[in-house]
C-alpha cells in the first residue's frame, strides 16, 4: 500500500517561496525520486513533488507543482547540524537536474551552499593589534571560561604546563610595574605570541558551528601554539582557496579528531598538523640546517602509517615559539628534505611549516600577530588531484 503524502504546509510558511525552481513537475509525476521513505508533497494537497523523500538529500531545493504552481522548498540545513561531506549544487532554471538519486547524494541549491559556505570559512583577522593591558588579559581569561566552564589558573606552572594561563599571569605580574611598556625579552615575545594566537582563533573561528570542539581540543593542551597552529593552517590554506573540513568527535563534548582539505565530491586529502618541538624555546636542542633537515626526514617517515599512496595528505610541521631568523633555517631544510626524500613518499602532497609571529608595533605594550605558513609541494606526488597549496607571498605573515 503506497502511505499517503504528507503535504508540508509549515515548510512554506517557515521557508521563502523561490521565484524560479530547480524542479518544475510534469504531469502531475513526483519531479524527483530518491531513496528514503517519506514522500514531499505540496500544499495544495494535490501533487507529490519528491517520491523517496529523505530530508537530508534534499537542502533548499525548489519544486513548482504542476496542479497550482506553487512553489514549495525542502528546509536547509537545520542550525547546529554537520554538513554533509559531498553534495550536489542545483541552480535554480537548470534545465536536467537529476530526477533520481542514490541514498548518497546530497542536493543543495547554490543558496544554502553560499550560506554554508560562509559558516565554514575563518574570518580573516591577521596583524590585528594587541595591546596587553589589564582589560584585554581579562578579555582572554573570560571568553576562554565561557568555552571551558573553568578560569585560567592564576599561578601556573611553565610555558609548557599550560601556555595560555602562563601568558596571562606573566603579562599581569608585568603590568604591576607602571613603567613596563617594552615587548622586546624572549620570554615577552612567546607569551605574546601565545596571547595572539588564541584571540585569532576565536577572531577567526567563532563563527563556526564546531567552535565549541575546536576550543575543547585546543583547551586540552592548554593552548598552546602547536594546539592553536591546527587552527591557523586551516586559515591559511582556506585563503588559499581550499575547503577545510573538520572531523569531531561523538559525544557531549566532542573535540576535532582531524582536519581534510575536500578537493573534489569524493576526493578529500588528510591535513595532519604535528608538534615539532625539538627546537622550541626556552629549552630546545640547537637548531642547526643538518639537525633540523634529519627531524624533518624522521617526522616524514613518522607519519607513514596515515599519510601513504592509499591514503595521500599533507604534513605541516609546528615548530611552536622558535626565533625568527630560524625561520629561514626550517624552510630551506624542509625544501631539501621533501627534494631528496619526496620519492619515498609519494602519498604526501607537501611538507610544510607554520610559525607564529609578533612584532612590536612601536607603540607601548603594542604588538601584531600573524602566522607565516610555507607549504613545499613534493613533486613526486602523483596521487589523485593537488592542492591549492599558494605560494610564500600567499602566506607572508606580519609585513
């Protein structure tokens, strides 16, 4: 027995009514037959528009009746819900959309994409000032409480035990002598670095529906750079002009597993951000060219297991609070490690690093922010479709 259509007045009233269609029904035939059990009518009671309707194949898309002409829209995507991993994007007018579908294909109009696609993409917040003053450490603690449930602890241990609470205490006991204006110590600069990068990932981030587990996994590790440096790549390579998907966890309180770059409906590429802290103040090993090319070589080979021909990605290395002019140091090793060693792992796109940067801005207690992000393609790398991995100019951190 065929179960009657249930006629969807409320999406009418909760949805616009789309002057052009994606689907125009002829002859009273259901305009697209899917794979699920529920059926889409319209509300003149008159007309079923999608036999096999299941909610989740269907994100905004516009059918006409052919009895009345009205035109009914299944709902987008309900707020707070994932995306789906690949979809299909209808316009409005086409004229063959496709009138069946497998339970695993996902129609959506090009506006629900647009307005999704919005979510998803980080705001572009680099160099933004930060002043330290009591007002923006406050500012921290607080919005980093609302996420956690839980205040910075005043008195923490190191750098290393939790950075953020560290960065706050430091600055606070700084600002107790009225004439401290100067950022210029070593121990300055990494807290502010620190401070930097947690308020652009919020700056960047906020937005998203998975803010919540991105401030979970980075709470986890006390925010420290390389927690936040997941976040900042992310950024970088969606400027670029890549789609960034975040896997999280299940749960109440799920944090992100791991990061994709989606290149195509059924082509993605793992994204894998290692903490490469061999080097990293205040008490790292020297960082010479012939060290850290050999840590690279052995970071590339570590990431074998999840990162191979089958399974091909990218790695970007955290180096975390290293001294600038190493900078150079890292990038030239990376370049000779992925050109003498590319071979051996053809799976990986490209090897690349991600440093967290501040400058004084020359006013007191005034610093800026930025990551330089430098991906280095391997050109042995022959598996599926490439990256949009930019160049040095694309990433260039603080002017």
């Amino acid at each position: 027995m065929v179960p009657e259509p249930v006629f969807l007045a409320l999406a009418e009233a909760l949805y616009p009514v789309a002057l052009t269609p994606h689907y125009t029904q002829v002859e009273g035939a259901p305009a697209v037959i899917g794979e699920g059990f529920g059926l889409f009518g319209c509300g003149c009671g008159k007309s079923l528009l999608i036999a096999g309707y299941e909610p989740r194949n269907f994100v905004g898309i516009a059918i006409q009746c052919a009895v009345c002409g009205r035109i009914s829209e299944t709902p987008g995507l309900a707020p707070g819900a994932a995306p789906p991993p690949a979809v299909t994007v209808i316009e409005r007018g086409a004229q063959h959309p496709p009138s069946s579908i497998t339970a695993n294909t996902v129609l959506i109009s090009r506006e629900e994409m647009n307005r999704l696609a919005d979510l998803y993409v980080p705001r572009l917040s680099d160099n933004n000032p930060h002043v330290i003053s009591i007002a923006l450490l406050d500012e921290v603690d607080a919005r980093q409480r609302n996420w956690t449930g839980e205040s910075l602890e005043p008195s923490p241990g190191g750098y290393k035990d939790h950075a953020l609470a560290w960065a706050v205490a430091h600055f606070r006991q700084c600002l107790l002598d009225p004439d401290w204006t100067s950022i210029t110590l070593d121990v300055d600069l990494v807290a502010a670095a620190v401070i930097g990068a947690f308020r652009d990932m919020v700056a960047s981030w906020a937005h998203h529906p998975l803010f919540g587990a991105m401030m979970g996994t980075a709470a986890a590790q006390g925010f420290s750079l390389h927690a936040m440096a997941m976040f900042g790549t992310a950024k970088a390579l969606a400027a670029a002009g890549n789609q960034i998907g975040f896997v999280p966890t299940q749960g109440d309180r799920p944090r992100i597993a791991s990061m994709r770059v989606v290149l195509a409906a059924e082509d993605q590429m793992s994204l894998a951000v290692t903490r490469f802290d061999r080097f990293e103040w205040p008490d790292g090993a020297e960082a010479t060219p012939q060290s850290v090319r050999a840590a690279i070589i052995d970071a590339m080979g570590s990431v074998q297991g999840s990162i191979n021909r089958l399974r091909p990605g990218m790695l970007i290395l955290s180096p975390g609070a290293v001294a600038g002019r190493l900078e150079g140091v890292f990038v030239d090793a990376i370049v000779e490690a992925v050109a003498t060693h590319g071979k051996r792992h053809r799976g990986l796109a490209a090897v690349g690093a991600i440093f967290p940067k501040v400058a004084p801005s020359g006013k007191p207690r005034e610093v800026r922010f930025g990551y330089s992000f430098y991906p280095v393609p391997n050109r042995n790398h022959s598996i599926g479709r490439s990256v949009r991995i930019g160049s040095r100019a694309d990433f260039k951190g603080i002017d």
